[in-house]
C-alpha cells in the first residue's frame, strides 16, 4: 500500500509570493491534516479536513487555508509569504476518525524555504 | 488548552545504558503516540497508547500510559546508535487536533 505522498519535496519561495503543497493520502483514507515544524515553534496543528470539509483548525492567520477534493488529495496554501513560513510543511492522514483508528500516517513533507 | 511537556529536550547516552523519556500532559486525553524523528526525515509512528495502563514494546523501546497522572514513558533498554533520533510525544482527545511535544533529542554516544 502507497503511503502519504506530497509534492513538491522542496521549494524556494520570494516573501509576498503564494505557494499551494499537495498531499495524496493513503488510499482510502478521508482524513488528512496538516502541520507546520519549525525550530523555533516545533510541531503546530494547521487544519484537518474531513470528507472535503475543514474540521478543526489551528491558531495559524488567514494566509494558510487549504482544501480537500472528492478523491481525499488535499491541498494548502500560504499566501503573501514572510520568512517566518520557512518551515517542514507535513501532511498526515487517517483512515477515519473513530477512536480505535485514528493513526495518522504522515508524509515525507514539503520543505519551503522563503527568501 | 491541552499542553504537553516533553523532558529532558536533549539526552545523551552511551551505548548499552537504559533511559526515560517523559511526557506529561495538561488535560483529559484518551490517545497518545509517540513518534521518531530522523534529521530532515518525517515522523514515523511507534507507538499509540489508548488506555490507562497501556504498555507496549517493540525491540529496544517501551511505552507505557498513566492516564491518572496524565504522563507517558518511553523507556530505551540498552541503547543502541541506530536509536538515535528525535522523539515526539502527541496527544489527542475526541477528534480533536494531534498537540506535540517539544520533542526529545536523543544522541547515542558508542
């Protein structure tokens, strides 16, 4: 079974350009969330979306969004870059969100550097 | 808000030694993962632990949950280099957002 696939692996961006990272779930599953690691901040929650809807979403301004399609790939978006976006982008998905199977997978994710 | 306290943050040991990795959160939960972390690599699921009480081993690392205390372990038996890494502890409650900790960067010294 494929894993948790995003695209690009790497990318150098310009501050005030948007950048859009993909994220391909394991086949079959619907869950897919997205986080930002830093050095500075660690691991933060961005959003999980659900059946092409957002459920959760964390403390991030309205610059990061993102959104899911019917087949469960997912993608986000940062727009007007600043520096401090540099960051490991990762996407992780989960079969479904019952108790017993909510073990997020994550992918290798998207280094963005932001000159 | 759910917290979550990872210590020590950095740990350095020699081959063949046994450590603790703690992990202590702020509120109710009812699942918590542990995860590696090689430099530049993602993170690779180890363990999730669903209920107090809940132990679980593979080769070298053990974790064990205390939902009472809100704290976790990851305890490493006779280290090894290839145990070198960093390991994060997350926890979730309901459906809820996975909170991370500030992870455990761990150096196995030969």
């Amino acid at each position: 079974k494929a894993g948790v696939t995003q695209t690009p692996r790497y990318l150098i961006k310009t501050r005030g350009q948007q950048v859009t990272l993909s994220c391909s779930p394991i086949s079959g599953h619907r869950s897919v969330s997205w986080y930002q690691q830093t050095p500075g901040q660690g691991l933060q929650f961005l959003f999980e979306y659900f059946s092409e809807t957002q459920r959760n979403k964390g403390n991030f301004p309205g610059r990061f969004s993102g959104r899911q399609f019917s087949n469960s790939r997912s993608e986000m978006n940062v727009s007007t870059l600043e520096l401090g976006d540099s960051a490991l982008y990762l996407c992780a998905s989960s079969p479904d969100r019952g108790l017993l199977s909510y073990e997020q997978y994550f992918g290798p994710g998207t280094r963005l550097t932001v000159t | 808000e759910l917290k979550v306290e990872q210590n020590p943050l950095f740990l350095s040991m020699q081959e063949g030694k046994n450590y603790t990795i703690y992990c202590n959160y702020s509120t109710t939960s009812d699942r918590l993962y542990w995860y590696r972390q090689d430099p530049g690599k993602s993170l690779e699921s180890l363990f999730v632990l669903l209920s107090n009480g809940a132990v679980k081993q593979e080769g070298r690392l053990m974790a064990s949950l205390d939902t009472k205390a809100r704290l976790s372990t990851l305890h490493i038996t006779a280290a090894v280099h290839d145990l070198s890494a960093t390991y994060f502890c997350a926890v979730s409650f309901g459906n809820e957002k996975l909170t991370f900790g500030t992870g455990t960067r761990l150096t196995i010294i030969p």
